[in-house]
C-alpha cells in the first residue's frame, strides 16, 4: 500500500515526533512529504523551523500564520459559550486542532497531494480530533497516522532515531514531557507527570508567574465586551489575538490560570496534563460577569445546560460536526445583548470580579432594592410561594 502514496501532507509543529515522523514517512513511502506548520502563539523560531523541516527530508514548508483566525473564529465562540471541560479544562489544545486540519487539507488541495498525516499518538484525543476534522472534509482523504503503525513506541525510541538521523529536536531526557502551545494556554503531559502524586518543577511553568513570587499589589484592570466577544482592555481596543496576548501577560504576571488535572480521555483512559491558561482564566470570569447582568435568567440557565454538551463536542473533536454548528447557532443568539465593561483585580493567582456595568443591562437598583420600593409588592410573594408548594403539600397530605 505504501508504493500508492505519492505526496503527504504532513501537521509539522518542529518537536520531537513530528520532526521523526517527516523523516520516518519519507524512508516509509518513498514519496514526498511537505510540512505545514501553523503559527497559532507557540513563539517558535519560525526560520529554525523551516529549516529544521527542510534539513529533515521536507520537499516544501507552508508556515501559515493563523493567530487571528484562532482566536476570533475558535477561542471566542467556545468562550461565547463559557466551554470548560469536567470543570477545569479550558480547551487549548482541542480548539486548536480543527484550525490545523483545515488549514492542512487546503494546502493538501493545493498541493494535489493524496494523503495528509499528523504526529498524534494511537493512545490520545488529537487523533480523533485531527481526523475527524479530515474526514468532514473529504469523505476519501487517505490519512497516515505513523504512531499507530511504526514500533518507536516511546519517547525514548524518538530520541534514538532522531540521534540516528541527525535530526535536531527541544526534547531531552531531563524533560521528556510533552508540550503543546497555542495564544489560549501551553499544556505538558508524559514523562515525570504521568505520576498523579508527583507536583510539577516550578521551573516547567512558561506564561505563568509562582503566585508565591507574584506582584505584592493587586492590579486592576477593566474588559469591554461586545455581544459575547471582548474587545478593549482599560479602553484600548485590541485585535483578538492581540487581546489574548495581553490577557495572558496581565494573568501570567499575576499567576493567574495553572490547572493540575486528570482528566477522561474520549478514548476511555485518564491522562493527566497541567495547563497554563492565564488570559482564558480571566477571559471566562469576565466574561460571565457580564452575563449576569445582561442575559435573560431562563436564556442563561438554557445555555448553561448546554455547556457541558458543548465542551465534550470540543474536546471529543466534532468541531466540524451539524450538532455542534446547531449548538453555535443557539449559543450566539444568547450574545446579543452581552456587551458592557467588567472591572477585575489580579492577585496572586486570584481573578475577582469588582462591578460591571452595561448599557444593555437588565439588572435594576430599584427592583432588587432593600429599602422601600414602588415596583414590587413583598405580599405577593406569599401567594407565589404557595402556589410553588401545592405539590409539596398534595403529596404529603396524601400520605397522612
């Protein structure tokens, strides 16, 4: 089968298994193999990494810058929705995955290549997220997933073959974890973490200060929401991945956003994984803020109970799946009227929300007022309360 293949689009991020991978497709297939990477955040030396991928055995290298896209067009329609996976996991790496594969099936087109591969293991999530993403594009795409088929079936095996080959890799044997970077967070797994009682080196944290070793003074900051969407930060007003570079600064310099979870993989086993995700941190509480005071009490609740659904489709990989378009859809109808300002503090790895205000604000002073009022008659809440009792009350007569 191997002889049928005769160009490969390959997901190229520049680390330890898809630096392997280019060099291990090519001596597999006999064919060409172009590498596409996709600038999402990971402030990787972009130059070094084509390069890297040309010295490696790439025939071409497409580096597509792609941080607006990811945030506008993905980061912010899951936090339209306040996505957040078994409570903790803000989605970094699901979100991401979609925006790759369908980047690397145009260039596949473009290239007339016949077969696209990608450097996910046959244990994790980002297969079926790669792949699923590939087929809801093309129903025949041929796909060559080398974990699932090769022996190197450890980290240790690819740092062997990439020794053997001359091919220059971020991995060492000191820290073998896996990392994987974008503007919404950095996540590590493997190596020393696979250990749930193990804490993680202070020294493996990237965007985010020690809260221990955090600025002594809170800082204030203020966010400006346009239906759903954050657009100025202290009114300057930002593109959204400029906004999230920010966020992520301000969060990261108050160590705000580390997540230590073991979470359900969607292939049946739990991994464990620790996230920085500073500026998604603040983003979500500020962003539920503004709801509260703007979104309809049976509207929220409505969304709220789609939030798991929505998180599980994320990370399950059905970006590009009908329900998940219908469930956008309901989502954004939520966001109409979510748009105001939302005041914050920044301490020592806390994020406190302080006011928000709104010109679309459905919140009044006079309704919910203590004092006296001339809007709501306290007496009627008796009628109400014993209305909402009836049953209660049938079913304990009913007993006696």
């Amino acid at each position: 089968m191997s002889n049928t293949v005769k160009k490969i689009v390959l997901a190229y991020s520049g680390g330890l298994d898809t630096s392997v991978i280019l060099r291990w497709l090519i001596e597999t297939y006999r064919c060409e193999v172009i590498a596409f990477y996709a600038d999402i955040g990971q402030e990787d030396d972009l130059k070094q990494i084509e390069e890297n991928a040309l010295k490696t055995g790439a025939s071409k290298v497409y580096i597509d810058d792609l941080q607006e896209t990811f945030v506008e067009n993905y980061v912010f329609p899951a936090f339209r929705a306040n996505a957040i996976y078994e409570g903790q996991y803000l989605l970094g790496t699901s979100l991401a995955r979609p925006l790759i594969a369908k980047r690397q099936m145009e260039v596949a087109q473009i290239e007339e290549a016949d077969a696209v591969g990608h450097g996910a293991t046959g244990k994790g999530n980002d297969q079926v997220r790669f792949e699923l993403s590939y087929f809801s594009m093309d129903p025949y795409i041929r796909i060559i997933a080398p974990w699932r088929e090769w022996d190197l079936n450890s980290r240790s095996a690819l740092m062997e073959f990439a020794h053997q080959h001359g091919i220059e890799v971020p991995t060492t044997r000191a820290k073998p974890y896996s990392i994987d970077r974008n503007l919404l967070h950095i996540s590590f797994e493997g190596g020393l973490l696979e250990d749930p009682w193990k804490q993680p080196p202070e020294d493996m944290y990237t965007l985010t200060t020690s809260p221990v070793d955090a600025p002594d003074e809170p800082e204030r900051i203020e966010i400006r929401f346009k239906k759903g969407d954050p657009v100025a930060i202290n009114n300057q007003y930002l593109s959204p991945a400029n906004l999230l570079k920010e966020l992520n600064r301000l969060g990261g310099r108050h160590g705000i956003g580390r997540a230590d979870i073991v979470e359900n993989r969607f292939v049946g086993m739990k991994s464990r994984g620790v996230y920085e995700t500073p500026g998604g941190t603040v983003l979500r509480a500020a962003h539920m803020a503004i709801e509260s005071i703007t979104m309809d009490r049976e509207v929220m609740h409505l969304r709220d109970s789609m939030i798991t659904k929505y998180s599980e489709l994320v990370y399950y990989g059905f970006w590009f799946s009908p329900e998940m378009r219908l469930l956008q859809d309901m989502i954004d109808q939520t966001q109409k009227n979510v748009t105001g300002t939302v005041r914050l503090e920044l301490y020592k790895g806390n994020c406190c929300i302080l006011g928000r205000k709104s010109n679309e604000s459905i919140y009044s002073e006079d309704f919910a007022t203590f004092e006296d009022d001339s809007v709501y008659n306290q007496k009627d809440a008796e009628g109400f309360i014993r209305l909402n009792a009836l049953r209660l009350r049938i079913a304990k007569m009913m007993k006696k």
